[in-house]
C-alpha cells in the first residue's frame, strides 16, 4: 500500500514538472524542475516514468524554455538524465529520436553529441553489465530484440542518418572494439561475482556476442576477437572461474549464431570453447564438418586451431579420428575430385595432411588399412586427372601418407615439379615449431670484414705494382682466351641427307650418329622439300614410333621440331589424320599427333619472311652506324632535324612506317584436310582407345587442337562449314566431368564465335544460338572451374558483339 501511494507521488510530480517546463519561461522554474526531474532517478521513477521523460525532453528540443539555461546548466541537467539513468532505455529513446528528426537541425546535432558522450563514458559497459545483474529477464522478448538491434546495428544506423557527418566513435572500427571492450569488463565482473557467491546471467552478453559476429559487417567477430582472445586466452590459462564463465557464455549463443562466433572464435583461440563440440550438435557439425569439408576459405593456421583443438583433450581426441575418416573419404573420392574447384580439394589435402600428422603411433596402426585404402583409391583419382596441379597434388599426398605409415619401411617417391604448393603440403606433416623455425641462409659478411677484403686488395695491388720489370715475362700475367663459347668436336660428320637420316634411325646403334641425324633432320628437310615429299610418311612415322633410347638431350623438341617441318614443307596431315584413329597407337602418340597438327597449322597460317631483307637489328646498324664517326657527312643534319622536331607541336603524324605487305594465308587451302578428318571417328570406341570413356585427357586436347584450327582458318571459305561442324561436335560434350575437356569445348566455342562471319553465325547456326547462349550463361554462373566461367563470360560477350553488327537493338532486346 505504501509502495501504491509513493507511486502515485512520483507520477503527480513528475507531471507537475511537465506543466512547468511547458508553460514556464522563468530560467528558475525550469531549473528547479529539471533538478527535481534528476532527484527522481530510484526504481519507482526508473521503472515508470524514466522513458516517458526522456521522450518529454525530446519532443521539446526546440521550446523556448530551452533557451533560459545556460550551457552549463543545460549539460548538467538535460543531458545528465540520459547519461545517469538505466543506458538501455537511454539507448532505445536516442537512437529512435536520431532516426526520426530532420536532418540537418540543431536538435539532431545535440542528440548526436548526447550519444556520443554516452559512449565514450563507458554506458555501454553499465548496460551490459546491468544485463548480467539481472537472474531473470525483466523485459519482454520484443524490447529486448529490439535492444539487440539497436546496440549491434548503431555504426549503420548513424551511418545512414549522418553521412557524410558520421562521428569517428560511431564507426565500425571505433563502435566494435568499444562494444567487445565493454563485453570484457561485463565478463570480468561476472567472475568476481561469483568467487563472492552472487548469481549471474550471460543470456544478455551471449545474444550481444552472437548478433554483432552475424549481423553487419564482415570483419565484425575479426574485431571482437582481436580485443576478447588475448585477455580470455590468458584468463582461461589457469582460472577455472573464467573457463567456466566462458563456456557458459558460448552454451548461451543461439544456435543460429553460434556458427558465426565459432567462425571467429577458431582463428583466435580455442581453449575458451572448452567441450562445446561434445554438447552442442550445431558446434559439432561447424567444427568437425563445415569448417572441415564444406568451405574453403580459411588459411592453414585456422586448419591447425580447429584440428589441435579436436586432439588436446582426450574426450575430444575421438572426434579427431572422425574427422579424419570424413577427410579421408573426401579426398579419395572421385566424384570430387571431379566436380570441386582446385582451391577446395587443396584444402581437403591440407586438412588431411595436418589431421594425420596429429596422430600418435597406436592411432596409426588402428587407422593403417583406412590410411592405405584413402592412400590407394585417392592417387588413383588424382592421377587419372588431366589437370597438373591435381595430378601433383595427388602425388604430393600419397608421398606424405606413405612416409607417415612407413609400411615395411617402403615409401612412395614421384618425379614431379616442385613450387610453392607442393612445398606447403610437404611441410605440414611436421610441427609447428619446426615449421615455423627461421630457416638458417647463407648471411652476408660485416661490412668491416668488407672493407679490410677491399684495402687488402688495393695493398696487394700497390705491391704488386712496385715489383720489378723483371717478372712481368711470367706466364701468369697472360690473358686467357674466353672458352665459353666453344663447342665439344664430335668425331662424326652431320649427315647431308634425309635418307642416311631416315637409315641412321632405322638401323644405327651408334648413338652419336642417331643424335646428329636427329639433330640435322629439321634443316635438310625445309633446305631439299623435294627430297622430302619422297620420303615425308616414312620418315614421319619413323619419328612417331621413335623412343628416347640414348637419353639426348632435347629429344622431344628435336623430334617434334622435325614432324612439323615434314608437316609443313610436305603436308603429311592425311597420314597423322588417319593414323589419329588407328589401333596400336599409344596415348603419348596420339598426343604427339594432334601437336604437330597444331603447331604445323599455326605455322602455315603465319606469313612468310624475305629471307634476302637483312633483320631490323642488322638493317639499324649498318644505317644509324657509319664506319668512321668523322666521315659521317649527314651528322648535323641529324642534330638540326631533331632540334625542329623538339620544338615543333605536331597535331598529328602521317602514317610513320609502311603499311604490311599482304600475304596469303597457307593454312586457308588445306584447312578443311586438317579438320574434318579429325571428326570422322571419334565415336567409335576401340580395345585400346577410347576418346568418349576413359580418354578424356586425349579429348580434352583433340577438342583444343580443332578450336585452335578453327581460330586459324579465319577468313577462309570453309570456315563456316568448320564452325557448324565443330559446334555440332562439341555439343554432345559440353557436360563432361573432366575440366580440361569442358575447357577445350568453350575454347572452341570461342574460336568458333571469333572465327565465323557475323552473318553466317546468324544464317547457319540460328537454330542453336538462343541454347547455346542459355547454356554458356550456365557454365558462366555455376562451373566449379574458374578457368571454365571466364571463358563462358568471354563467349558470352563474343556473341552479344556478332548479334549487336547483325541485329538492331530493338531485335536483340526480343532475343534476350
């Protein structure tokens, strides 16, 4: 009853102070309402009526009796009550009364500066702390989410009403830090609260914790964990009060946000988390699975928290063989190997490779056999890619598994190129520690040790300098001659023609002879194209079966070297062509095959250089270069032309060089004789080959070799024929699970687009314009491969520039 009638006081005089303030325009009346207002602040007034006169204060912002006080007076009193009362409702009523006044206006300024007080004299701290004070919540679920709001979103709330006047502190980079601060000092308290036995609630702190790493910016929980991890860290260390409270506070996050924080929380620290993953099932799948499996953004240390963390206890340590299991499964299967991005499967192997180095020698041998099954069927995959790096990666980590399970002391070794990559994944099977020693280089000597080297040498010069005339006849003081150049005699003679070439491969086992004809093959046959026309299919497929058998240096490129000059003086594509489809052919032969086609193609396409013409670099110094600089008449002439050109401003310059000199284009005739061939069999499979199952990487570059025909044939008559055939073609493929194979079909997509006279694409292909579009747009915004969406992207604009020199835009708008 006593509580009612002093209830009732409070409202009738914090009524009359509203009737003073409104009607009074005496400075003494408004001050002592204001006092009397600010005596009020105790629970009864707090609970009842602190919100309504906030409101009251600022809906009369702009009365006149605001003017009657002075600026001492008025920071004292009327902002003092939004700085001394509950901050959570001070909070709700400035920041709806900022969003809610016009802009620009004295009273948005004033309420700008109120705000900006009240968070830089620690009220955010108040706030949270008052929250954790709180066993039970006092509020309603509407208020306090609108409350989440307001705190977690204020940098883009202000930033929205003030730009470009935003204050500093209400700035992400400011505003966070500030928030996490007050969050530690809230947590702080809770622990002494509890060593002194009073209860507390984290509710509050954990929605605030869980809502500011979703919402907003994404560098958010980054700044939050900047300022929490190394005070929780050292906490943590050996106070059990703040292990708990931290776990406490984690079990508090709603599992909607807990992934977010768990995001953050992973690349700061992991021992605050305590054993959340064994009680929290939406933990569990964000650390042991979709930090693991299903994203792939992370650096290498993240992998090391979230696995280390999994191994340090021993309750956890189970999840670790798990999680290695899921690892295992991942990176062996084939599907994925197939379908994921290189970024995503390097990821997988990292995980793997930082997972099995966790293990104790009793876990190995438990895990052996699922180790040598991931070990086995995962090569298997990686190597029947047609891409390097998968192929590399494969290698790599069949390497690092077999060394870890040492069976039979037996370990796997690869040739293959090393870079970056492959040195990172080599690297984590070690420790950390290890990892991260500076690694000891060669160091430069002390600039003393320096100078002493240079006065020792210009002593030894002097004294050397004053010795007598009589030692200069001695054999030390000779020049030698300059050796670097020089080439090792070879005791056999060059052959001078193709056939003791051909003969020389056929029949030597001299391989000094079987080098230099090799080496002379490419040269007699572009010098004697007669000689070669006789002699070009036997010798080309004398080349294609030849094996590298004497180790020569430069096999390959010699070899290939001589098959393109045979292609290309003698065409000999009729042979390669129908040899391509052949049994008793090899997969490295076939290869062989479709690069002299392509190489001879560019070739032949490219013009042909006058022989008789000296080189520019010749040409310039037998013109800008006379013998004698005296006997230079035309010198001052160059001087003074160079002088008025200095001084002259040219508007613009006539044509400075001649224009080319038009050539023909030898591939244009024999284009179609290099091209469909190639399609003539492609869909029938053999014992041996079989270009549409197992074959694909021969596809992949059977696809790129037609493309790049395509692309060279520009211009020509047939291209338009070339280009309908090679869509029709690549078509029935354009979904295959090989990257390389999808790649070579946009190429050539490409070069059919770039190829094809804007007119015959929209005469010949208009049927498969508007699929072939919606297709390429496809690829374009879902292919796992990179390389695949630029070159849908680039198709795309391909085709929008030959319907934009066809169609008006009224047309093209209907074809979109």
């Amino acid at each position: 009853m006593q509580s009612l009638t002093q209830e009732v006081e409070v409202g009738l005089s914090v009524a009359q102070c509203f009737r003073t303030l409104t009607a009074s325009s005496k400075e003494k009346e408004v001050t002592k309402a204001l006092h009397r207002l600010a005596s009020y602040l105790d629970d009864e007034f707090l609970r009842a009526y602190y919100t309504r006169t906030l409101q009251f204060l600022i809906s009369n912002i702009n009365a006149d009796w605001i003017q009657h006080i002075t600026a001492a007076q008025r920071t004292e009193l009327w902002d003092g009550l939004f700085l001394r009362g509950p901050p959570d409702q001070a909070l709700l009523v400035l920041m709806d009364a900022i969003g809610s006044i016009s802009s620009p206006s004295a009273g948005l300024d004033h309420l700008v500066s109120i705000l900006e007080r009240f968070l830089q004299s620690g009220r955010l701290t108040v706030l949270l702390w008052s929250r954790c004070q709180e066993t039970a919540p006092s509020d309603s679920p509407q208020l306090r989410e609108t409350l989440l709001g307001r705190l977690v979103a204020l940098p883009d709330l202000t930033a929205n009403k003030l730009h470009p006047h935003n204050k500093t502190v209400f700035l992400p980079q400011q505003y966070y830090p500030l928030l996490a601060s007050g969050m530690l000092t809230a947590l702080e308290r809770t622990c002494q609260a509890l060593r002194d036995g009073r209860d507390c609630s984290l509710a509050f702190v954990a929605l605030t914790l869980g809502k500011a790493c979703v919402q907003g910016h994404s560098y958010s929980s980054t700044i939050f964990f900047e300022v929490l991890a190394p005070t929780l860290s050292s906490s943590t260390s050996s106070d059990m009060v703040w292990q708990r409270v931290c776990w406490k506070l984690l079990e508090n996050v709603p599992e909607r946000w807990l992934e977010s924080v768990l995001t953050g929380l992973v690349q700061a620290v992991n021992r605050i988390m305590g054993n959340l993953v064994l009680k929290n099932k939406k933990a569990h799948f964000v650390i042991t699975h979709k930090l693991l499996l299903l994203q792939y953004k992370y650096e290498t240390r993240v992998l090391r928290v979230v696995l280390g963390y999994l191994a340090d206890d021993r309750e956890r340590r189970p999840l670790l063989l798990q999680v290695l299991r899921a690892l295992c499964q991942a990176w062996a299967n084939p599907s994925a190997v197939r379908h994921t991005t290189l970024e995503q499967q390097l990821y997988v192997s990292r995980a793997l490779l930082l997972c099995v180095a966790l293990l104790d020698d009793a876990e190995l041998k438990e895990l052996r056999s699922e180790l040598l099954q991931c070990m086995l069927g995962g090569m298997q995959s990686h190597l029947d890619s047609s891409v390097v790096r998968v192929r590399r990666m494969g290698m790599v980590v069949g390497e690092c598994l077999s060394s870890r399970m040492d069976i039979d002391g037996a370990k796997l070794k690869f040739e293959y190129e090393q870079d970056e990559e492959t040195k990172e994944l080599l690297s984590l099977l070690a420790p950390p520690s290890e990892e991260t020693k500076p690694v000891a280089g060669p160091q430069d000597p002390p600039r003393e040790v320096e100078v002493q080297t240079v006065q020792s040498q210009a002593a030894a010069a002097r004294t050397s300098a004053a010795v007598p005339d009589s030692d200069l006849d001695s054999d030390d003081e000779l020049t030698p001659y300059d050796m670097s150049g020089d080439q090792e005699m070879s005791p056999a003679a060059p052959p001078r023609y193709l056939r003791d070439c051909l003969e020389a491969f056929l029949s030597s086992e001299d391989p000094v002879r079987v080098e230099l004809s090799l080496r002379a093959v490419e040269g007699l046959v572009r010098k004697n194209p007669s000689t070669a026309r006789e002699v070009s299919v036997e010798l080309s497929k004398v080349l294609l079966h030849m094996e590298d058998r004497y180790g020569t240096e430069g096999f390959l490129s010699l070899r290939r070297s001589a098959m393109v000059a045979l292609a290309v003086t003698h065409p000999v594509t009729e042979f390669l062509t129908t040899e391509f489809y052949s049994m008793n052919y090899s997969l490295r032969q076939r290869l062989d095959m479709l690069e002299v086609l392509a190489t001879s193609a560019q070739e032949l396409s490219q013009p042909i250089t006058d022989k008789g013409v000296p080189s520019k670099g010749i040409r310039a110094v037998t013109v800008d270069a006379p013998p004698y600089p005296d006997d230079d008449t035309t010198h001052w002439r160059q001087v003074v032309e160079r002088r008025i050109q200095s001084k002259t401003k040219l508007l613009s310059k006539g044509v400075t060089r001649p224009p080319a000199k038009p050539t023909p284009n030898r591939f244009a005739p024999v284009a179609g004789h290099y091209f469909f061939p190639l399609l003539r069999n492609y869909d029938r499979p053999q014992v041996t080959f079989d270009l549409l199952g197992s074959d694909h990487l021969v596809l992949g570059r059977l696809i790129h070799t037609l493309g790049l025909m395509m692309h060279l044939a520009v211009n020509a008559p047939v291209a338009t024929q070339m280009g309908r055939a090679l869509l029709d073609f690549v078509w029935a493929v354009r979904y295959h699970i090989d990257q390389m194979v999808r790649r070579g079909v946009l190429f050539a997509v490409c070069s059919v687009f770039l190829s094809m006279p804007s007119q015959s694409l929209l005469v010949e292909l208009s049927d498969q314009l508007f699929e072939t579009r919606a297709w390429l747009a496809d690829v374009a915004e879902g292919d796992p491969d990179a390389d695949c969406r630029s070159l849908a992207v680039q198709s795309l604009v391909l085709l929008e520039k030959s319907l934009k020199t066809e169609l008006d835009p009224t047309a093209l708008e209907l074809v979109q």
